[in-house]
C-alpha cells in the first residue's frame, strides 16, 4: 500500500508541476508556446525534455525486459539514439533552427524547407504519425505493468486509466512537459541507478554472469553484429526526425543553447542505459523463471519495499517523461501538416488550438487500443525507429549534395519507408531488421534519381542555400 501511495502522489506532484508552469506561461492558450515553447527554453529544460524521449518507459522496461533473454546488446537502442544526436548537432541543427525562423513547427515542415514540396512533407508527416504512433502505444502497457499488480487491478483496465492520464498530461504543451521532465529524469536516473548497484551487489560480480549464463551475454553483439548495427543505425538515423528533438532546436533561446542541451541528454543516456540492460541481466540470474516485462520491478523488489517503490517511480517516471510528449509531437503534426495544409488553410490560432487538444484525445485513445496487443516492447521501439530513418539518412544527403531534389527525395523516402513498414510490419523475415531493406532501397533510388536529374545544383538546393544564407549568425 505504500508503494501505491508513493506512486499516485508522484503522478499527481508531477502533473500539477506541469499544469501550474504551463499556467503561468500561458502555453495552454498560445499556439506558439503550446507547440514549441516560444523560443524560451534554456539549456537545462531542453537537456531534460530531449533525455525524457530517449529513455522512454518503454525503451527502458524493454531494455530491461531485452537484456534478461539476450544480455549486454540491448543497450544499443539507447546509444544508437545518443550517437544520432551528436549527427544531428553536426549537420542539420542549423538547417532546422533557419526552417523555425521562417515559421516551420513540425519536422515535416523543415522537410518542405529544404526541397520546397508539399509532397515531400506530405510523405514525411505519414511516417511521423505512424513511428510516434507506434511509440506511444507502448507506454500506457508498460506504466500499467507496474501499477495493476500493486492495486491487483487487470492490466488492460490499467492501460486505459494510464492511457487517458498521459492525454490529461499532453494538453499543458511543450513548456509543462519540459518542467515534468526535470522531475522524472532526476527520479528515473536515481531509481534505475540505486536498483542496478544493489543486484549487482547481490548477485556479487560479472564473472559468475559469465559462469552462470555465458560471456555473450556481457558482449555487445547479440544476436548478430548485422541486427546490432542495423538497430543502432536505426536509431541514429531515426533521431534526425526526433520531433523532441527539433522542437527543442525551434524552442531554444539560441542555437547554441539547444546543441548544449540535447548533447548533455545524450551523454547522460550513453552512461544510464547501461543500468536497465544490467538490472535485466542480474534479473536473470536472480530469477531465471521470471517474467521478463517485469524484471525491472522483481529485482528492485527484492531489496525492499522503499527500493520497490523507488524503482517503480522510476519506471513511471520513464514513461511519464515520454508519452505527453509523444502525443503532443502527433497532435502538432496533424494540425501544421494535415489540418492546415489541406483542410483549413486559413485557421485561426484558436482553432489549430482546439484542433490539436482534440486530436490529442483520440490520438491517445486509438493509440492505447493498439498497444494493448503488442507484444515485445523494444522490438517494436527498435521497428518504429527504423522506419524513420530512411527520411533522416535522406535529409543529411539533402542537405549537403547539390544535386539532389525533390522528385528523388520524394521517391526515396516513399519507397524506402514502406519497405522498412512492411518489413518491420511482417515479423522481420529472415531475421533481417528493417534498417537494411529500407534504407537500402532508399538510398539507392536516392542516388539514382540524383544522378539522372541533369542538374549540377538542383533548383531545390538553391532555393534552401540561399534562405539559409539570409539568416544571420545573430538571429539563431
């Protein structure tokens, strides 16, 4: 009963943070703080926001959940996300921060920025609501996997209960999810570390991992060196789409402070994923008849019921960091790209307001339908990062080859990214992650097209050069 306790008031604490700041601020009633923050984030709300979607509560309960049956390697969704943030930094931060200053919201967006095609941003809005789509669905399952046995209430009834408190959360904007953040990821740092330490304390060392359940399990290149690059590339590539991410680089105070941000996020998370893989590998040992989605909380409960309850605010702390943000990310991308671009070309602020609180009440309840029926957590994170990536690994090219323009890059993320679907859709066949097939197909139909345009500089790449240009260093 404590542990419950302790686990309302947090969700309770926390959101009150976020409603009482967004108040304040007046994000709930002005579109431009609502979507993204109204270029008022310092680095410390971006570092957390940014931290809050790479850790989510369902990449750490399946990291954990992933290491207690493979080891080590499932560390590799958490820091392929963490080396695509230093790739976003180093070339197309300043393509976003330009596209923010002429008004862009949505990565899909920047994506017409750059090849000045409404199909091109039409195709990447699709992937965008289908991967955060995907995403979502995972997390009111693994908040409810820790609740329900708490209060002995069924799973699925949980789910519904955790999927309309996330909707209730969304509605504060950008700004309240950032301050929520602060809180979760300070919980979830703490809670994931402190039940790490304790079982590796308890099982006593890493060579009786090795004795116990093999030296691959403490290897990094389960089950396979192609699956592990494949997910770690999807990964990297995946967060040149992060929406958490560009809507940090549009609601920073400066470029600069956005880069400082999002780069101390991912050097955070490089040393933290460590903790949920390990807790899953110590789990193993532990509990070898355990059930693998609750591993994180079997282990911590061993240890007590205040540890029970640290790790159990940790978990909801994870995904509670993660979820409002995910559905705020659909909401803005149906309401720039879809309600505003082809329904309501002329809404007012009021009404892409109302749109958008809407969308995020039937977002998160079809979404929280869906995930009632998935089945391996990070199979599916790991899935819908790599869908993403086709359309991030086709921006980097974009926005250094001259020659590329809109009809390869509509053609490439098309195609690319129904393949990595369908691939990732159909249970991965041959064993054989989406990255592959998809960024394959779309790379090569990149390069392709490219070179049979006939341009040397395509007239897209002068276009978005020339914009780029006529923004001063002073004004980012």
């Amino acid at each position: 009963m404590a542990e419950l306790i302790m686990v309302i008031g947090y969700i309770v604490l926390t959101t009150a943070v976020g409603w009482i700041l967004s108040t304040r601020a007046k994000s709930r009633n002005d579109i431009n703080s609502f979507f993204v923050g109204k270029k008022e984030l310092g680095a410390v709300l971006v570092c957390f926001t940014m931290f809050g979607e790479m850790i989510a509560g369902s990449s750490t309960v399946g990291s954990a959940q992933t290491a207690f049956g493979l080891g080590l390697s499932s560390a590799w969704t958490n820091w392929g996300q963490s080396l695509g943030v230093f790739v976003f930094v180093f070339t197309v931060s300043k393509l976003y921060r330009v596209a923010g200053h002429y008004g862009a919201y949505s990565v899909p967006e920047a994506f017409e920025f750059r090849f000045n095609s409404k199909k091109c941003r039409m195709v990447v809005m699709v992937i965008v609501l289908v991967v955060y789509g995907i995403l979502f669905a995972m997390q009111p399952k693994a908040a409810a996997n820790i609740i329900a046995p708490m209060i002995n209430v069924d799973v699925t009834v949980m789910t519904w209960i955790m999927g309309i408190i996330f909707v209730i959360q969304a509605l504060v904007g950008l700004k309240g999810i950032a301050a929520m953040n602060v809180v979760h990821s300070a919980i979830l740092y703490i809670g994931c570390v402190v039940v790490g330490v304790l079982a590796w304390n308890h099982v006593g060392s890493l060579d009786i991992v090795r004795e116990t359940l093999g030296g691959e399990f403490l290897t990094i290149t389960q089950p396979s060196v192609s699956t592990v690059i494949g997910n770690a590339a999807g990964g990297l590539f995946a967060f040149i789409l992060s929406t958490s991410l560009v809507a940090n680089v549009y609601s920073a105070k400066t470029k600069r402070t956005a880069n400082a941000g999002v780069l101390a996020a991912a050097i955070l998370v490089v040393i933290f994923a460590f903790f949920p893989a390990l807790i899953g590998i110590f789990g193993k040992i532990m509990y070898p008849d355990g059930e693998a989605g609750t591993i994180l909380y079997t282990v911590a409960d061993t240890f007590g019921p205040a540890v029970g309850a640290l790790a159990s605010m940790a978990i909801i702390a994870a995904v509670f960091s993660t979820a409002p943000a995910f559905l705020l990310t659909l909401s803005t991308t149906l309401t720039r790209d879809f309600y505003i671009t082809l329904i309501k070309k002329d809404a007012t602020d009021k009404q892409q307001l109302n749109f958008s609180k809407w969308a995020i009440f039937g977002i998160g309840i079809i979404a929280t339908f869906l995930g009632i029926y998935a089945s391996n957590i990070l199979t599916q994170v790991n899935g819908a990062f790599q869908i993403r990536a086709v359309a991030g690994l086709v921006l980097i090219v974009g926005a250094y080859w001259k020659k590329v323009d809109k009809t390869s890059a509509f053609w490439s993320m098309l195609i690319g990214g129904i393949v990595a679907a369908v691939w990732h859709f159909a249970g991965q066949p041959f064993g054989i992650v989406p990255f592959w097939p998809g960024c394959g197909v779309g790379l090569v139909l990149l390069i392709v097209l490219t070179l049979c345009n006939g341009q040397k500089i395509s007239d897209d790449y002068a276009r978005y050069k020339s914009l780029m240009d006529a923004v001063p260093a002073d004004k980012l």
